[in-house]
C-alpha cells in the first residue's frame, strides 16, 4: 500500500503544518467567468506563501460533461497512469479524458510537473445495483423504500437514529458518491505514482508547487468560466514540495482552502477515524474536509449549524441565549465536542452552488469578505479584492464563528440565520442537568 | 506472645521547647505519648506511632521530630525490611495483613514519562487571564450523530450532566470516612459544580440536599438503596470493582458501625457491614445489563447510569461490554486507587495501571465505533493538575480525585484508614476523634485544591493552543513518552519524545 502521508509528511510530523493566503469568489447568480480575477488576486497576496504550494478550485467550468464526475489525476509515471487507467475501466464508465491542458512548466516558474490527466465518468449501473441491494439485505426494518424514494419524509415512524441515518444514506446520490470516493481512496493509497485530486462533478481543482498565480498560468485557467473560484497560496513550514500536498483539497466536489494550524488535530483525527475517514494526508485541511463530509453529506446537517460545530459559540454565550437557541447549542456541542476546530484557522468551503467562509471563534487568522452587486468575495486581505473589484458596495471584517455563506440564487447569509423563531418551539426536551445549578 | 516486631518511627522531642502543654498527648488517636505526672514528662511508646504527624504538625513549639526509625537489618537485596515485618507480623497473628490507601510500590507512574505539548509560532498560544478557557464537561452518552428535519432538531439528546471541571471526589463512603468529611465533599462539589460520589455506605438524609452534585452507588451490599437514593442523586454508579482490591469485596467491623451509619446502610448498629466480592446478582454481562436498566427504570431513564470496575489485564474488553450493555458512562479505577481496608497483598499485586487500562480502553472504543456512546471517568493516583490533562488527552472525560482530596484535608498517608483511628478526624468514626475534623475548612481546601489545579490546567491548555478541553479529549498528539519502551509507547499510543 503507498503511504501518502510519506510523500505529503516525510519528515512523520504530527501533521503538516502551512500559513496562507485565500481568495474565494462566487456570482450568486450563477455568472461565469474566468479564472484571470482570482489570479490577478493571489498575486497580489504573493508574499503570504513561499512558493511551495498555489491551487485553484473552479465550479460550473464542465458544462459539457455536468452529469459526470471530473478526475484530475497527477502521475508520476507512465507505469501508474497504466494501472490507474485499466482500474478504472474496471470501475467507472469512462465518458472522456484527456490530458488537462496547461503551458510549459520550464516557462511558467512552476516546479517540474508530473503528469496530469483529466477522465469524465459514470458509475456503472449495474455496481449502483449491487450496491443497493446488498445494503437494503443488510437492513431488515425498512425495506418500503425503493432507493430513490427521498427518506426524509419518512422518519417521522422511526425513533433510532441509526436507523434513519441508514435510511437517509440508502438513496441513489450518496451510493454514487460513496462509491467514488472508495475508489478514489483505491488509487490513492493503493496505486504507486498516482493521485487523484479532484473527483467532483462540473468543477475542478488545478494546483502544484509554485506561487498561485504562476500555477494559474501554468493550467491556463484564464481560459476557464466558472462561476465560483477559491485559491490559496501556501507557505508550509514542514512538508517537501509536492503537486499534491497543494490545496485546495478535495473530496467530491466539496474543496477547502485553509490557512491556520488545528490545535485539536489529533481529537478531530481519532473522531473522523471512527466515522470510517482514514486521514491518510496528515493535513489540518484534510480532517477540516472530513468533518464537513460527515456533517453535511452524512448527518445531512444545514450548513449553518455544521459551521456551529466547527467553531462553536463559547459557553459564555450559549449561557446567556434564550432558551431554546440555548438548548440547541448545547446539544451540538456534546454531541460533536471532537469536531471542534481549536487553534487559528480560515477556510473557505466550496461546493456546487454554494461558498461559506469561517474563522476560529477567537478570531486568530483573518478573513475579510467584500460584496458588490452578486459578486461575494471572500479574501484573507482586503487588498485582493479590491484590485480585482475597486468599486465594492460593502466590505468588512468577518467575526469568529460567523459563517459567511454565498448561495446560487440567494441572498448572502452572514452569521447564524438558519435556525430562528418558532422553529425551535418543537426541540424535544433534552434532560441536561448542570451540576453548577444552571 | 512477645512480639517481634520493632518500632517504624522514632519520636524526638526536643525537651527545651516542649512546655508540656499535652497537645500531642490528646491528638495522638493511637496512644504514643503520655504524660507522667510525677516526673513533669511526656514519654512516648514509638511501637504505636503510624508516622501521621499529628502531634508534630500540631506541637506550638515545634518540639517533635518524627521521622523513620533508624535501626537496621543486616542488608539484604531479596529480603527487605517490609517483607521481614510482614513476615512476622503474620507469624504473630495468623491474619491477612489489612491496610489502608493505595499501592505504595515503586511501580512506574506513567505520568511522570508523559510529556506535554506548547505552541510556538505556528500556532499562537492563549493567555487563560484574558481568554476564555472552556473546560465544561458532560457527563453520559452521547447520540451518534443529530438529526433535523424542517428546521428542529428531532434527535433526543440522553440524560446528561454537566460539570464546570473535569475533577469529581471519588467514592468514599459514610462509615469508611467520617460524617464530617463526607459533608466536606458535598459541599466543595456543590461550590465547584462538579461532584462527589457517595460510595457505597449508602447517603445521609440530612446530605440529600446536595443531589445535584452526588453520584450515589449501587454496589454488592446494596447498602441504603431505595427508590429516593436513587432519584435523588445525580448519576447512579453501578460498582463492581476498586482499584486498590479488584476481585475484592469490602468490610465494615462493626465497631465502626454507629447507630447514624446503621442508620444510613440500613442495617442493625454493631453488626459488620459485609459488601460480597461479586455482585451477586451479576454474574454475567448480560446480568450487568439487567441491573443497568433496572436502575433506569427506577429512575425513569433520566439518569446517566455509570459502572466502575477496577482497571485489570483485559479492562478494555469488558469496557465495550459494560458500554454495550448500556452503560452511560465507565469508571476505571487503577492499581494505586485509594481504600479504606484492603488485604495489602491484593492491594499491592492485583491490577494495572490506571494509564495503560485508559489507553487501551479509549482506543478499544473508538476502533469499535462506540467511543461517543459512554463517558470515561478515571481514578487511581492522580497526584497533580498534570496527572489529570495528561489522562484527558489519553482520553479521559474527567478525573477522579480521593487520595488527593483527603491529603487536601490533613491526610498524610499514613494507611491506618481500616483502624478507625484516624488522627486527623478523616476515617475515624469515633465521635471525639471524628470532631476534629471541622467540614467547614475541609471544605474551603477541598475547593482551594481544585480552584488551583483548574487553574493549572487552563494555563496548560492555553500553552498547546487550546481554549475548550473537548478539543484535547484523545488528543495524543500532544503528548510525548519520555523513558518508554517501544511497548509502553504502542499501548499509550503516543510518539517518544523527539519524535
């Protein structure tokens, strides 16, 4: 088995440490356009990272193959693009591939690349199939949905959570995706000089050893249109250069880039492990992309309380919430206590249709987010935003905890808006007693 | 029978200080010191004296010295002098060897081989004066995941308890400790909001205001149990084992057993109180089950129901039984867990250490997916505020104090627990010796120490970058063994230092 934590961590430090700059912007309304913007911004963060890491995520840039999950893999030989390529015959239709274009490495002020290749795909029907039966064999109590059939609206009979969290993920999306990201985790830890790092549908990551805008240039993404672009220069302080290693990192199509350093990396790692995720990077980045994984896709949570576990009001606050909003807090922090991300960090979160940045709830690295018109920008300096859009409507200061979320075809959320008035009349009582008498 | 056995202390008085004022002659519970009237003088019998330092702590002159007795055996690698007196004293008697408190063997404390982790520029560093530092803690099973659906949260949150930080009073019962001490406990958890657990002598009526902060125990004797002890505590813990004699049960002489602690254990006055060595109603996993959920049902299910068993070889199997068979929480109790009579044999050769069976324990859990499902408590040493974040980052929900605890109200170790003699007023039920023990300033230093070493460990948390003690629950990463071997490494599941 290859150890990619060997090639991202070599030295075996308890994770890979790196300082950034990130850049993230998004049309709400769903406006294409090209990568130069989000270049022209890293550059301007060039001193922020040390040339030994720059990466771009793009959504909306594959409209031609929007139904097919996009791999972009790096080789490092001709031998592993080989193996990797009758793995996946056996695995995924292959719709289409490619090599992703991109300029001369000599030229670009980028390190050598390896080989980079691009494979549109579909999971096989008849895997989907298996798949699906052999889950719903295994389940005996809820055989009255058919796999398409949305759970949701069921549970109102069911009263254990695994159960439903069965149910919920015994629907069609998420034995695809499961399914991708087994065999993504396949070829990445199991096929020597090969690494998938991008595995979404309709969006792409582009990245490699280098400053940002130069690895920008490198894969011509002036040439791309997407709607929604997030960038990161990096400036590690631990890790040898290596394409993969840059960020952003992904997993689907959900993308982070993230600039801090988790303090609570080994509670978050033993936590994910539980759940099934093998952090096999040793990146902060990596557990903050899990975490997401699991809250979002699997526990099917809205994106503004996931954003609650990550960085959790403190006590303090909770204690002085009306009664409702505080019972809700309450339960997100002992249920999720290991999710918490303690330590300074920024990350900005990407995924079809939608961007969300978020700070450490003390606030220790910065994040600066600027709107004009449907344009949402979010930076980790205010300057990258406006010498890509000198004329914003409004730009500020983004506070600890306080998720900012960009959506297609909605209004900016900022702060904690999902969960509000009578919504919390029904919570079920929850029999906490404080040994403190509150 | 003339006995063999020679004196453990020496007693020095310094007969230019001493004023004859009598002090040590009334403190001494063991009767070492006398004063002869005749000659104007105290004289001391040092075959009685245990080395408590009553009399010296309490001489306003400072006129006595008590230190180890000088005389010497002939030296002897195989044969120490302990195991010479022990020896003989069981040549004199014919009786199991009884004591009191933990194992006092030179076995390794794998605390002082753990070291803890600081930020240094990557990361800052948090300053606990000016800074939040969150060390709130809940108590009971966590659900494996939330649900919402429209907007609500639809999961049903398990009976949980909260406390402030992450140290609870250990079991210690009303008959092994004194009246005034036990009240000491409820009063320092109740200004703490942490708790103390009653052990095993059954609770007080007059202490039952305290609730909140109680953890109240169901063990072999079953002493005091009844609908209104159950639901009136805090969390019912289910004991099956003690660290200082796993496999052990448990005997109150009847000397101790006053009219007030008949009362409480629900037995006649005079007669000795006998806690069986299994449960007698548990003699499988699946009994321990039945009795798990019978206390549930007794107290309609709105309590977290804890079981403690002594950490032994294979501690981490029986813990992810005890959590399958519906345990809420899980208290480990290690080899140097304090008692209040114990055989010394099993109390210095039964069981592991308390950080080696947390270790596996944690990561038993957690490999079988069910770490979330049951809180850890841990017991068994704990000497200091390092002790106790190096067990949370081993994975520890929270930490039992009871040696340290009594040590904050005037114990110094001395093991007499079991003679009921106790000078300090601790374990002794004695009326006249017990006064001395005023709850009231036993209170104020049982919250002084866990006020300071709350304290200590913000200042550590903050140093690793960390301002919520959950984000360093099962974070090994921040330790490091120091003077391990390879073996020790892989159970704790930590680097070597360097590394």
């Amino acid at each position: 088995m290859k150890e990619l934590d060997k090639i991202t961590n070599p030295f075996g430090d308890d994770k890979v440490i790196a300082n950034c700059g990130l850049f993230g912007m998004m049309s709400t309304k769903g406006r294409r356009f090209s990568g130069q913007d989000a270049i022209l911004a890293m550059a301007n963060m060039h001193d922020r990272g040390n040339g030994l890491g720059g990466g771009f995520a793009a959504y909306g840039i594959y409209p031609e193959y929007a139904d097919c999950y996009a791999l972009h893999v790096m080789y490092e030989s001709m031998t592993g693009k080989e193996q990797t390529e009758h793995f996946m015959r056996t695995t995924f239709d292959v719709v289409h591939n490619e090599e992703i274009p991109h300029r001369d490495p000599a030229n670009s002020g980028v390190a050598p690349a390896p080989i980079l290749w691009r494979y549109f795909v579909r999971v096989p029907k008849n895997v989907l199939k298996e798949i699906s039966i052999s889950r719903r064999g295994l389940d005996g109590g809820i055989k009255k949905e058919s796999p398409r059939d949305g759970i949701r609206d069921d549970i109102d009979d069911i009263d254990d959570i695994g159960r439903i969290k069965e149910a919920i993920e015994d629907n069609r999306e998420d034995i695809e995706d499961d399914y991708v990201v087994k065999q993504v985790m396949t070829i990445n830890t199991g096929i020597a000089d090969a690494y998938v790092f991008s595995s979404g549908k309709n969006m792409g990551v582009f990245k490699g050893v280098g400053y940002p805008e130069d690895i920008g240039n490198f894969f011509c993404l002036e040439e791309y249109n997407g709607y929604l672009w997030t960038a990161h220069g990096r400036f590690p302080t631990n890790t040898q250069a290596w394409w993969g290693g840059a960020h952003p990192f992904s997993l689907l199509d959900w993308t982070v880039v993230h600039n801090g350093e988790i303090s609570s990396y080994g509670t978050n790692r033993a936590f994910l492990e539980m759940h099934g995720y093998y952090c096999c990077m040793h990146t902060d980045t990596e557990v903050i992309a899990y975490a997401v994984d699991l809250l979002a896709r699997r526990h099917h949570l809205p994106m503004d309380i996931v954003a609650k576990v990550l960085a959790p009001p403190l006590w303090v606050s909770i204690d002085r919430m009306p009664e409702p909003e505080r019972r809700l807090h309450t339960a997100l922090r002992l249920t999720y206590p290991a999710l918490l991300m303690n330590g300074p960090f920024t990350i900005i979160i990407a995924r079809q249709g939608e961007m969300i940045g978020l700070r450490d709830r003390i606030q220790l690295r910065p994040l600066v987010a600027g709107i004009k018109d449907d344009m949402l920008y979010l930076s980790s300096e205010e300057a990258p935003i406006r010498v890509v859009c000198p004329d914003l409507d409004e730009t500020w200061t983004v506070k600890g905890g306080e998720p900012i979320i960009g959506r297609l075809g909605g209004r900016v959320i900022t702060g904690f808006e999902g969960f509000r008035g009578d919504s919390y009349e029904e919570l079920p009582s929850t029999a906490v007693r404080g040994a403190s008498g509150r | 029978m003339k006995s063999y056995l020679l004196p453990q202390f020496a007693v020095h008085r310094d007969d230019d200080r001493c004023i004859r004022c009598k002090v040590c002659v009334s403190q001494c519970s063991f009767g070492v010191h006398a004063y002869d009237d005749e000659d104007d003088e105290i004289r001391s019998n040092e075959g009685a004296c245990v080395g408590c330092q009553r009399c010296a702590t309490l001489c306003p002159t400072g006129a006595l010295v008590i230190r180890r007795h000088p005389h010497e055996f002939r030296p002897n690698a195989n044969w120490s002098e302990e195991m010479l007196l022990d020896v003989k004293r069981k040549a004199e008697t014919g009786a199991v060897t009884i004591t009191g408190m933990g194992n006092d063997k030179p076995h390794r404390v794998y605390w002082d081989h753990l070291l803890l982790n600081a930020s240094q520029v990557t990361n800052p560093s948090i300053d606990p004066l000016r800074e939040p530092m969150e060390l709130r803690t809940f108590l009971g099973r966590k659900p494996d995941g939330l649900l919402f659906k429209d907007g609500r949260l639809i999961t049903d949150i398990p009976p949980q308890v909260m406390i402030e930080t992450p140290i609870i009073f250990s079991a210690m019962s009303y008959g092994a400790i004194s009246y005034q001490a036990q009240l000491a406990f409820m009063q320092a958890a109740q200004e703490l909001g942490t708790l103390c657990n009653t052990g095993e002598g059954g609770w007080p009526m007059d202490f039952r205001r305290f609730g909140r902060n109680v953890i109240v125990q169901c063990a072999s004797g079953r002493f005091g149990v009844d609908p209104d002890y159950l639901n009136q505590a805090a969390i019912v813990e289910i004991k099956i084992g003690q660290g200082a004699k796993p496999g052990i049960g448990g005997h109150l002489p009847g000397e101790k057993v006053t009219a007030a602690v008949a009362a409480t254990r629900m037995i006649p006055e005079g007669t000795d109180a006998l806690s069986p060595a299994p449960q007698h109603d548990i003699y499988s996993i699946e009994d321990l089950s039945m009795l798990i959920y019978a206390l549930k049902e007794a107290t309609n299910y709105e309590k977290p129901i804890s079981v403690k068993i002594a950490a032994v070889h294979n501690a981490a199997a029986i813990a992810s039984g005890m959590v399958r068979a519906g345990a809420d929480i899980i208290a480990i109790d290690g080899f140097r867990g304090g008692t209040g009579a114990a055989p010394r044999v099993i109390r210095d050769n039964v069981g592991i250490p308390i950080e080696l069976a947390l270790a596996a324990i944690d990561e038993r859990l957690r490999r079988e997916g069910i770490r979330n499902r049951a809180s850890i408590l841990v017991a068994g040493g704990f000497r200091n505020s390092a002790d106790i974040i190096k067990a949370i980052a081993l994975g520890a929900d929270a930490v039992y104090i009871g040696t340290a605890a009594l040590v904050a109200m005037g114990c110094t170790l001395c093991q007499q627990c079991n003679t009921g003699k106790c000078a300090w007023g601790i374990t002794a039920q004695d009326p006249y010796i017990a006064k001395r023990l005023n709850p009231d300033i036993a209170t104020r230093r049982l919250v002084n120490l866990v006020r300071a070493w709350t304290l200590e460990i913000k200042e550590m948390l903050g140093g690793m970058g960390i301002n919520s003690i959950e984000s360093l629950r099962g974070n090994r990463l921040h330790l490091r063994g120091i003077g391990l071997q390879e073996w020790e490494l892989e159970v704790l599941g930590v680097k070597g230092a360097g590394q």
